[in-house]
C-alpha cells in the first residue's frame, strides 16, 4: 500500500505536507512511503510494522530525529546510506528486519559506526564505549545500495535473516502499538548523554595518530 497525501494530512491533523512534524503510521501495510520527500518538515515518524523496503525517501526529510522502523523488509544494512546525511537524527528503531541478520554485534556496530550520531538504536541507549568500537568493528557504508538484478527491486541482503534462531526474534517482536508509543513519549522525555559522538570519533583518530 502506498502511503498517500490524504492518508498522512489525515493521520498528522495538517493543512499541507511540509507542515508535517509527526507522522504515526504504525501497521498500516505500507510498502511505498516516497511522499516523505514532500515533508522536508518531519522530526518523527513511525513506520514500524509495515512492509516497507527502502529508506531513499526519507532522506529528504532533513529535520528527522526519531524513526522507527521495528519489523519492516528493509534488506540490507547498505540502506543506511540514505540516513547518513541527517543531521538531527537521534533515535533509530529497526530491530526484526532483514538487515539486521545473524550477528546482533557486526548488525549494531554497523548502524553506529555510519550513524555515530545515534544515542538510542533499537530502544537501547548508544554508549560511548560502543561508539568507539564501531569504528574498528563496524562496516562503513560509502555508497547506496545497487538495485539491479532483483526482481521486486531489492537488493539481496548481505546479512541473511534466519527465520528460526535470529537474535532479533525476541520479546520485541511481542511489542505492542501501545508499548511502542509509551516507548516513543519516553523517549522525547530524555536527556541527551554527557558526551559527543563527534568527540569521541577525534579521540579515537588522535590516538591512531599517537600510536603510528
């Protein structure tokens, strides 16, 4: 289902698009969301439990600071690409796809090594300690996801999902429309860390300086 002008005008109670700030779309069977290009306003939206497969679109929503994305066909960790350039972006739910795999660790170094400016991934908090190991653990992502040769216009994922034994497979997977949003007002209600993303990559490229 493709989510249209009517359907988000409706949800956000707004007059226009671009004066769209939240947007909740939680299990609404969605697989097209290409008009979050036209809310360059947006700072929250809820996409969790849908079909969605891609995350070009909302790049464009420059003001983004909370997606949740739990239990969606995203399938490969390469779509984070498209949310590298958001620079407000703070909390990050994409727990119970596809990209996610069968390695929690490579999957949550990954996110934080490309999204260092996270402080909450997968309704955990993002720790300092965690962010420098992302730059030796994690796998950069430097390019958008080729889409050739896929027959619903997906690239294959890298990381293979294992339906039986994923990690991802939790209690998280129970997670109710009503847990989520208490999840989501928690969330908005707490204080940023003490310390910079930011900072502690410099750190971490000064003592590669000191040891070379």
């Amino acid at each position: 289902m493709k989510l249209t002008r009517k359907m988000v005008l409706s949800r956000a109670k707004a007059s226009e698009l671009h004066n769209v700030r939240k947007l909740n779309c939680w299990g609404s069977q969605l697989t097209d969301i290409s008009i979050c290009r036209e809310m360059p306003s947006l700072e929250v939206i809820t996409l969790s439990v849908n079909s969605v497969s891609t995350l070009e679109p909302v790049r464009s929503c420059r003001r983004l600071s909370e997606l949740y994305l739990r239990r969606n066909r995203i399938p490969s960790l390469n779509e984070l690409f498209y949310l590298k350039d958001l620079p407000h972006l703070r909390v990050l739910w994409l727990a119970e796809n596809p990209c996610c795999g069968t390695s929690p660790h490579l999957y949550r170094m990954t996110v934080l090594r490309n999204l260092p400016h996270l402080q909450k991934l997968d309704n955990q908090a993002v720790t300092e300690e965690e962010l420098t190991r992302a730059l030796m653990e994690g796998d950069e992502i430097t390019a958008a996801p080729h889409r050739e040769g896929a027959g619903n216009g997906c690239p294959k994922p890298p990381y293979a999902l294992n339906s039986v034994s994923s990690a991802t497979e939790t209690s998280q997977h129970l997670l109710s429309y009503t847990e989520e949003t208490e999840v989501q007002g928690q969330t908005t209600t707490d204080q940023s860390p003490s310390f910079s993303p930011r900072d502690t990559m410099r750190s971490h490229k000064n003592r590669e300086r000191d040891v070379t």
